[in-house]
C-alpha cells in the first residue's frame, strides 16, 4: 500500500509542475500600490487568512434543515434535483450575463461582449487524483454541458480562486490555450501546463482591467494545496486563495471562490460598496472525518445568507451542489440547496435569490 502512494505521491507532484518540453509562459505580478497578504508567522513562504483563529457563526441549521421543498423535482431524497420554483428577476440593470456551467464554473459576458470564466473544470479532476477519487467514492461526477468550442473559443479572461483540483484543471486550460488572459492568485503560475499563456498573478485588492472591465482580487477564507500525499511534498498554502469583483460602468459582479465565513465580507463591502450580483458557496460544509474544520474554510448555506447581508447583494446565485458535482462535504446532489431555500424563510429581510440550474443563464 505504501508503494502505491508514493506512487501517486510522485505522479501528483510531477503533474503539480508545469511541464519543461512546452512553449514558456509569460507571468506577471501584481503586487504593488495598496495590495495585501498575509503571510504564516512560522512560514513565510506560506500564506494565512486575514482573520484565523476561532469563529462565531451568527446563525446555524438545527433542525429540519433537510425538510422536503416543493420547489425542488428529485428522483430521490435531495439527490439529482431540479429547481422548478417560480422566480422573479431582480430589476439591476447590471448588464452581466450569467450562465452556471456547473460545481463553481461560470461563463460571465457583459453587455459590451467581454467574456470571463471563473474556475472552469469540464470533466474530472486531472489525472491521477480522478483515478484515486473513483477509487475512494465509486463515483464520478456527470459531466456537465460545456459551452461549444466557438464560444470558448472568444474567452477574454480566465480566472481560478485557487489550485484545488474541483476549482483548476489543467486539461481545460490545454484546450482553452493561449488565447485568453489567465488570472489567478499569487504562486500559481507553476501549476499551469506550458502553453506559451499569459498569465497575472495577484495579491488581494490587485486590479486589472479587460475590455472596459475592471477585475478585483479579493480575499477569501480558505487554503491551499495540490499534492495530497505529504510525506513527498507539502505544498499547503505556498499559493494564495481568494474570490474575484468583476467592476463594468459601475455595477459589480463578485465571485467569493471556496470560503469560510469571516470578517473578510464586511471588509470587501466596505471598499467596494453593494455588490449587485453575489456568485457564492453554499456547499462541502459538512464532513464527518475533518468536524467542524470543514465549515471554517466552507459556508454553510445559512452562512452564505448572512455574508450577502453583510455584501448587501441586489441578488445571491447559489452554486457548489447540483448534478454535476462531486458532492465532497455533503450529504446528497442538492442537500445543500434544501438547507438554503429552508433556512431562507427563517431570516429577517433575507437577500434576494436566483436559483439557476446547471447550464441556465440569466442576464440580470
């Protein structure tokens, strides 16, 4: 057995470097002007939350947090749902088209045809970490409709809130190649396969601007890592995590990335202002092995509510459960997406919500 892990020890590490016989990347850093890490007390190499240490939660499910919703058509107890609630569209005037991809893969288009996709993983996880899942689970998740090859093809931005292999996938960055521009957190650039891409690392608060979009980094209250098999290599938290602010004539669009709950909602509010469109976690905040840990760097979904109170969100769009994920951290498909809509009505003045289903767009 421990042959067979060093194995797959050394292929992760292997398949965790960008390989040497591709064209080179062109990596910038974006870490001047008012920008912001925080770096390990004991590791300087090493990155940390803005707020660690012990967490008080506002709100927390403790009963009938999984009661059947109407809203809900499922084939079985919460698993392989579909949303069919009746919604009204909140009036923004944003001029952001939203189309959930699946997991926490969305394709985002501004009304003057710039194009984004946050965290884009089309299939599996990369090679081996799929096999080793499979293994583990007996599962793997149902691919979910990908956009056509022509409209990848006018991708302008990618960005990735961190190296977990459900958020960045090396073989969708091979078939996106060199066209768009690759956004991503500080020390990131090694993992990318050699495409001759360009690519910005940032630090929190960085800014960038494509097409007349501006795009924030902003923190997050996560961590870090890509190789699982410690004993060869620890790589925990030597790249950075965060979420994204996309900014066009005004209004904003915020993809949070896996988080926690913490301080670090009020803080992007309070420099930012109301954000108009909130693209945020409500799933993996349960594991029976890793206890309460798994709720400190993932929402539940009652936390999710609360930090887009704290966001003042013109609309929340839920995203991590569904049919097309792995559903590392929760119970079933959509037992994630029962607790929101469930603890939704148990809320003073709860912030808007739009319910896509994976593949559904809306322009808000």
């Amino acid at each position: 057995m421990r042959y067979v892990l060093t194995l797959l020890a050394v292929a992760l590490a292997v398949s965790g470097c960008a390989s040497i016989f591709g064209k080179p990347n062109v990596v910038t850093v974006n870490q001047h002007g008012n920008t912001k890490v925080v770096y390990r007390a004991d590791d300087k190499t090493r990155f940390r939350n803005l707020y660690a240490g012990k967490k008080i939660y506002p709100l927390t499910c403790e009963a009938d947090c999984y009661a059947p919703r109407r809203e809900l058509e499922c084939e079985s107890d919460n698993e392989d749902c579909h949303y069919i609630g009746k919604q009204t569209l909140p009036t923004l005037s944003a001029g952001f088209t939203v189309t959930w991809l699946g997991h926490a893969s969305f394709h985002v288009e501004t009304d003057e045809g710039a194009r984004f996709l946050f965290d884009p993983v089309s299939d599996q996880f990369d090679w081996p970490v799929n096999w080793a899942f499979y293994l583990s689970e007996g599962f793997n998740r149902q691919p979910p409709n990908w956009p056509d090859d022509e409209k990848m093809s006018e991708i302008d931005a990618v960005m990735y809130s961190h190296i977990h292999y459900d958020h960045f996938n090396k073989s969708d960055i091979k078939d996106l190649g060199p066209a768009p521009q690759y956004l991503t957190p500080l020390n990131t650039a090694h993992h990318f396969p050699e495409e001759g891409l360009s690519i910005e690392e940032m630090a929190w608060y960085a800014t960038t601007e494509i097409k007349n979009t501006r795009i924030h980094f902003v923190p997050a209250h996560h961590f870090s890592s890509r190789i699982w098999v410690p004993f060869i290599y620890d790589d925990n938290e030597k790249s950075l995590w965060g979420g994204w602010i996309l900014e066009n004539k005004g209004k904003t669009l915020f993809f949070a990335g896996d988080t926690g709950y913490s301080q670090h909602f009020k803080d992007i509010q309070a420099k930012y202002g109301n954000i108009d469109i909130c693209l945020l976690p409500i799933a993996s905040y349960f594991h029976e092995e890793y206890g309460e840990w798994y709720r400190y760097v993932h929402t539940t979904p009652e936390d999710t509510l609360m930090a887009a109170k704290e966001l003042q969100c013109g609309v929340v769009i839920p995203w991590g459960f569904g049919k097309h994920s792995w559903k590392m951290g929760d119970i079933s498909s959509h037992s994630a997406l029962t607790r929101l809509l469930n603890m939704y009505e148990k809320i003073d003045t709860p912030p808007p919500l739009f319910i896509l289903n994976e593949g559904d767009s809306v322009r808000f």
